[in-house]
C-alpha cells in the first residue's frame, strides 16, 4: 500500500481545500489502488474559480503586453519540458497511458503547443476593411473575451491541458479549467509550474470536481464568455442550453471514431501499421481511434494474417514500465463500456464484386494472462509488435493547432 497523496484545488496561485471539505479518489488504473485524494470543487468553489479568474483578467494579467504574454507561456514550456520526467510519471500513473507514449508523444507535443502559442501571442491582430466611402475607416479589433471555462476529457489529460489553456492565455483571457474526475493529477502539476513561471496569482485556475456539478456551474456562470468541452454530444447538447442565457460563445469537440478503410491496392505493410496505431493508441481511447476496419475482400485475408499477428505480440503491463506499449484502461467505468460494447466490433469484408459484403468478427484483442488487481496483465509474449516510435507507429504527423481567432472577440 503506498502513501496516499493528497491535493487541493488551484486557484489564485496556491492550492487550496473545497469549500465544503469533500474529497474524492483517484486510483491508479493498473492496480485499483487509491493513491491520492482531490479537493472535490462544488459550486461555489467554481464561483470563487471564476472571481479570481476576473480579478486577473481586469488588473495584472491585462495589464501585460502580448509579447510579455508570450514570454510566460514560453516560460511555462521550458520549465515542462525540465520537470518532464516527472511530470510523464505523474501522467503514466493517473491515465494508464504507457510513459514510453507519454514521453515520446504527449510530453512533446504539451512542451510544443506552449511554445507555439507563445510565438502567437503577439500574432493576434485584426484587419482594415475597405470602405465606399471617403473619409471613412472601417477595422475590427481582436479583444480578448475574459474569463473562458474548460471542462476536458480523461484519455490525454496532459495534452488537453496545453490545447486548452495555451491558446486561451496567448489571447489575453483567463481560464478555470475543469479537468475529469478520473484524472486531475496533470493539470494541477502544470498549475502548480506555472507559479514558477511567474503566470500572476488566478490567471489560470484548476477546478477539479463532478461534470454535474463544478461543470455545470461553469457552464452556467454569467461571469464565464466561453465555454470550452470536449465530450459526447449530449453533455455538449446540455453546455449549449445551460450558456444560452449569457450568450457563451461555445467550443465544442463532440462526437466519435470513424474506420479505417484499407483498399485492393494500398500497401499492405503500412496499412497494416497504421491500422494497429490507429486501433491500439492510448488503448483505443481516441477520438479519432480507428477501432473498426473495412478491408478490400481481395486482400482480407493477408491482411487479417499479419493485423492480428501483430496485435497478439502487443506487450502489455504496468504503464511505468518502459517496456509496455499497451497499458489499463483509465478506469473501472471505461472497461465496463468496453466490456458491454466489445461483441459489437467487427472487421468487415466488403469488395466491389459483391452487392452485400461479407462480414466477420474478428476478437483481435492482445492476449492476456490472469494476474491480480490489473485490468490489462502484463502479456507473457516478448516480442514487439508495436512499437511508440513514430515512423514504426505510423503515426499522424498532422497538429491540433486550433485557430486563435477562436480564443478572442
């Protein structure tokens, strides 16, 4: 039994209890253990969250010019990438994403996105628009839109933090983050970087609690001019209705997966590469996963022979180890969906030739031995069928920089 760690909310630079003294768990995903305790936020911990986001934004966080702005969230950057071992063990052990991933990919591309919004910040600018009349001047001007709430979802918490907060301060606005219940371990080490990066006390804010309560009020909170989630379309549906009486501008990514289509005359080795890191990445647990395949019937059967002789050499184990390349699911809710929806997936044939394709299913998970307390025991097979280096991967080489017009007025 480890020691149990405990953390408190952040806000105006410091953590901080709950207002009503609630705690609640978060378990390492590998063994179920418990190890560490969160304040739980209710709503007038997000009330205060967003006072202290306001009193930023109208004094010391305004009152800096955007290449100051930008020189903090370089700051910031350079500091994550120091502590970046660290701060990969931490995101590891709350998400189950194996660190080899973490370290090579979401630690990289957090230390990335900082820095490119930090070469934004003095990139925001408006236009000069031509007018039919003399004597006349017509611009826009990009202000910064004040405090803007972020509810973010469990599977990369490290790199939805960087996509979140880091466009949203190079624009000249405040956050109250909101991170999942399942893994708020991340986002409040990057808070607690950013004092040592000199970000000024509320600037950014870290309110981890329920979605039907801290995000809820977050959404609703006439104080809040944006609203950022990324989740289902229902609790995207609710966040437009709760704003709807403040008239927040929304940023919603909603929906699901799509499949991977392999066709007659793709090269089979890449599409078989390919189709594994789309599937297995973050244990499937993407948004943009490839968990389901329409293969060319011309070519199933070579393909399915190499596909799931690959998947069976996944190695899979504790996400601390470097040798796992497929860690837990990141929770016991996760899995029981997983379980529910598992007899569900299939890898289709389907070829020109025939009106009605074929279709087989195909349990093309990695093989697993029984071990205690662990979700995804560690496989007894040592060869590498997966490995996290991009160009083996085959990884996408395609950003998420989302536009910064977005983040201002």
């Amino acid at each position: 039994m480890t020691d149990i760690e405990s953390r408190g909310l952040f806000l105006r630079g410091g953590f901080v209890p709950s207002s009503s003294g609630k705690t609640f768990p978060v378990y390492d995903p590998h063994t179920d253990e418990v190890y560490a305790k969160v304040a739980e936020a209710g709503t007038a911990d997000v009330d205060a969250a967003v006072d202290a986001a306001r009193e930023a934004f109208d004094g010391p966080w305004s009152a800096l010019a955007p290449k100051d702005r930008g020189r903090l969230l370089l700051k910031l950057a350079r500091i994550i990438q120091e502590h970046g071992e660290a701060l990969a063990q931490v995101e590891a052990r709350n998400s189950g994403h194996p660190i080899r991933d973490v370290r090579r990919f979401d630690l990289v591309r957090t230390v990335d996105w900082f820095e490119y919004f930090g070469g934004m910040a003095t990139k925001v600018q408006g236009d000069v628009i031509p007018s039919s009349f003399k004597g006349v001047l017509n611009y826009t001007l990009r202000e910064p839109l004040g405090v803007v709430g972020q509810i973010v979802p469990w599977n990369f918490p490290l790199m939805f933090v960087a996509w979140n907060i880091a466009p949203a301060l190079a624009a000249g606005n405040t956050v109250v983050l909101k991170p999942a219940e399942y893994t708020p371990m991340s986002a409040l080490e990057v808070a607690r970087l950013s004092v040592d990066a000199g970000f000024p006390p509320g600037t950014i804010n870290v309110v981890p609690g329920k979605g039907s309560v801290a995000g809820a009020r977050l959404a609703r909170h006439p104080d809040v001019a944006k609203i950022c989630f990324t989740g289902s379309v229902e609790v995207g549906q609710d966040i437009i209705r709760a704003g709807a009486d403040t008239l927040k501008k929304p940023l919603l990514e909603l929906g699901g997966k799509g499949p991977n289509i392999v066709f007659a005359d793709a090269d089979l080795a890449a599409a078989v590469q390919g189709s594994l890191f789309a599937a297995y990445h973050n244990q499937g647990q993407a948004c943009i996963a490839g968990s389901r395949l329409f293969v060319h019937e011309s070519i199933w059967d070579d393909f399915l022979k190499r596909f799931t002789a690959r998947v069976r050499s996944i190695r899979i184990g504790n996400p601390l180890e470097e040798a796992t390349q497929l860690g837990p699911l990141t929770s016991k809710d996760v899995a029981t969906t997983c379980s529910r929806r598992w007899s569900a997936r299939t890898i289709r044939r389907c070829g020109s030739a025939r009106r009605k394709s074929s279709v087989r299913s195909s349990r093309s998970r990695p093989s697993r031995t029984k071990r205690p307390r662990s979700r995804w025991p560690t496989a007894s097979r040592t060869d590498s069928g997966l490995d996290s280096g991009p160009a083996t991967w085959g990884a996408p080489t395609g950003s998420r920089h989302s536009s910064r017009r977005a983040w201002s007025g």
